[in-house]
C-alpha cells in the first residue's frame, strides 16, 4: 500500500448530515451551513502503488497503514513520525505525517511535515492540497488558496479541491468565484450529493433563490432514497413559501423516516396550510407525539385546529404552545381569539395582555421549522 493524501482517497462520508442537520433549525440557509468541516469531510487513506515508495514497503510503513484501517490514529500518527524520519526524502511520508496530524487537529506539524513534502516534491498535489486543508481547517482562507489551486491546476480531473476552493472563496467573500469552482466541482462529480449542496451554498450566498433550489433538487436526486436529502428540499421549499412544492419531497422523507418528528410536523403544517386539514392534523399529531416538547408544533396544530373550527381541541394545542414558548406572542395571541370562541372572557383578556406585554416578531405562524 501506499499513500495518495486527499485527492486520490476514498470518501468516507455516507451521509455525515444524517439527521443531526435537521434537529435544530429547517431553513435552507442554516441548513447548509451544517456542510461538515474540511478536517472532517476526508481522511487519510493508503491504498494501491506500495512499489512507487519505498517508506510504505519498510515495515514501518506498513504498520502505519495498518492502524490507519483499524482507525487508531493515535497510533498510526506516532509511527508516521518515524517514519519520516526514516525516510526524510519520501514526500508520501510526509503527506502521511501532515495529513494524520490535521486529523488530530494537530496543525502546526501538520503544517510543517506538507511544507517539508512541497520542499521535497514541489509539484506534488497531494502535499499542497494537504497544505490548503490544514490552513482552511485554522480559518486561514487566504493562505490556503492558493494551496489548493495549485492542486486543482496539478489535478484537474479531480472534484475535490474545487470542493474545497469553493468553500474558501465564500469564506473570503468571493461569491461568485465560489460559485464557479462548486460549479466545477458538480461538472467533474455529478453523483456526488455533497457537491451540489456546496453549489446550492454557493448560490445561495448570491440570493438566487431558483439556482438555490435546482441544486438542492439535483442533491435529492442523486439520493432518491435519502430521507434526509428530501427533507432537505422539502424544507428548502418551506423556506422560500412554498409548501406546495414541499409535499411530495416530505410525504417520501415521512415514509422513509417515520419516527422524525421534524420531518411529520412540516409535513403537517404543510399540509394544513394548503387546505389539506385532516391529514395535516394528523402529521401534527404524529409530531407532537414524537417530540411533545416541541413548541412549533403545537401552534402549527392550533392553528389547524382553529381553520378546521374544532376550538376546544385548539384551545388545548395554543396552551401547550404558550406553556412551551411562553415569551412567543402569537400563540397568546391565538388563544386568546380561541378562548373568546369557547366562551372564555376572562381567560382571553388574561391571554391578551399577556400578548401584549411581549415584543412582536419574535414568533410567526406557519414559519416554525425547527
């Protein structure tokens, strides 16, 4: 076995959002700012041309390679250190060292064993990708850009520094240069879901909101059977009010992920808000079971109640939405027009003054997604 730092590995992602993205906040926006960070997108791999390096044929390197699989990196990071220095003129040995170290987070050696690579092999990609990872991973966008252009310019058929300049640019501000190499990136990998989430970032930044959407579609369809990635785009068209759009992605992802709260409760308001009351009622429900705790469903269930005028059972959804969101004003407000509809004065004026003792804005109906 021998070492090719990152752009030659293996991708070891599955689905590194799975549900974690979903469980706090469902705009598109905050959506994609769960893109996982550079150091943990890849890891070192070795595989395939042990006869091209000597280091990886010595015992040593073996051994390193060995803990890699197992995935002690503790371990493999001390034997890659003698390593190089065993073999001091073997670049790969270096990349090995820099890239085990960026894992650890451990970034000044990391930094110093690519610098040392590049010395060694001036024109190898691997040693200034690793450089251009090591220095993005710190929050040093501007040095590591040019790091990973050289990469890309060394390895144009590769998709994943283009992955990673994008990422860079927009953290820079350089909109739409991001959005040219996340561009590149979903022309030289088509299949791979986490380009067209970059691209959908980076159109995203540059407010166009069709652009936006067409690529979170083209995610969703490279992963037809990830209920993660159709609540993705379900909440994408939530997101921009349109909740029509958003049934058919949802009703799949609620099929597929029946015990996600999130997923059955913007199923059902959803639902609810285009008309469709009783089956939007009964996706809240099923949320509410599932995360009794959640405010927003609760008052998306109130307000269904309240369209379909079943007021008692709305009265007892906005109660337990005040008692979960108790500083929100619109469920105070939404029980006091329910209490006055069961007969309840004294109760409704109590409602009110609480709603108006509380800042507007700070909750709006049908925009809870999280």
């Amino acid at each position: 076995m021998a070492l090719s730092f990152v752009p030659g590995i293996a991708i070891l992602l599955g689905l590194v959002f799975a549900f974690d993205a979903f469980a706090q906040d469902a705009p598109i926006d905050k959506l994609l700012n769960k893109l996982p960070p550079p150091e943990k997108v890849l890891k070192p791999r070795v595989e395939g041309a042990q006869q091209q390096d000597p280091a990886f044929r010595d015992p040593l390197g073996q051994q390193a390679v060995s803990a890699i699989d197992k995935g002690d990196s503790q371990r493999a990071m001390n034997l890659s250190r003698k390593l190089s220095k065993r073999y001091p003129h073997s670049a790969p040995a270096y990349c090995l060292r820099g890239s085990l170290a960026c894992s650890l987070h451990q970034y000044g050696e990391a930094i110093s064993a690519f610098h040392t690579a590049i010395r060694i092999e001036p024109r190898s990609a691997d040693a200034h990708f690793g450089l251009g990872l090591a220095e993005s991973a710190q929050g040093h966008f501007a040095a590591a850009l040019p790091h990973l252009q050289v990469s890309a310019e060394l390895q144009p058929d590769s998709f994943i520094p283009y992955f990673f300049l994008s990422d860079c640019a927009q953290s820079l501000g350089r909109k739409e240069e991001s959005r040219r190499y996340a561009k590149k990136a979903t022309e030289l990998a088509p299949s791979f879901v986490f380009t067209w989430l970059r691209l959908a970032r980076a159109e995203k930044e540059l407010g166009h909101t069709e652009a936006t959407l067409d690529a979170v579609s083209k995610a969703a369809e490279v992963a037809p059977d990830s209920a993660v990635m159709l609540a993705l785009i379900g909440y994408s068209y939530i997101s921009v009010n349109r909740p029509t759009q958003a049934i058919p992605p949802l009703q799949r992802a609620a099929r597929l992920a029946p015990r996600d709260y999130l997923v059955q409760s913007q199923l059902g308001y959803c639902l609810a808000t285009t008309g469709q009351l009783d089956s939007g009622i009964s996706y809240l429900r099923k949320g509410a079971t599932l995360a009794p705790n959640f405010g927003p469903v609760w008052e998306n269930l109130g307000l269904a109640y309240q369209k379909k005028g079943n007021h008692r059972d709305a009265v007892k959804a906005f109660e337990r939405a005040t008692q979960l969101l108790p500083h929100h004003r619109l469920p105070w407000q939404h029980l006091a027009e329910e209490y006055r509809a069961v007969g309840r004065m004294q109760d409704a004026e109590r409602a009110a003054a609480r709603a108006q003792s509380l800042p507007r804005g700070n909750s709006k109906p049908g925009s809870k997604k999280a």
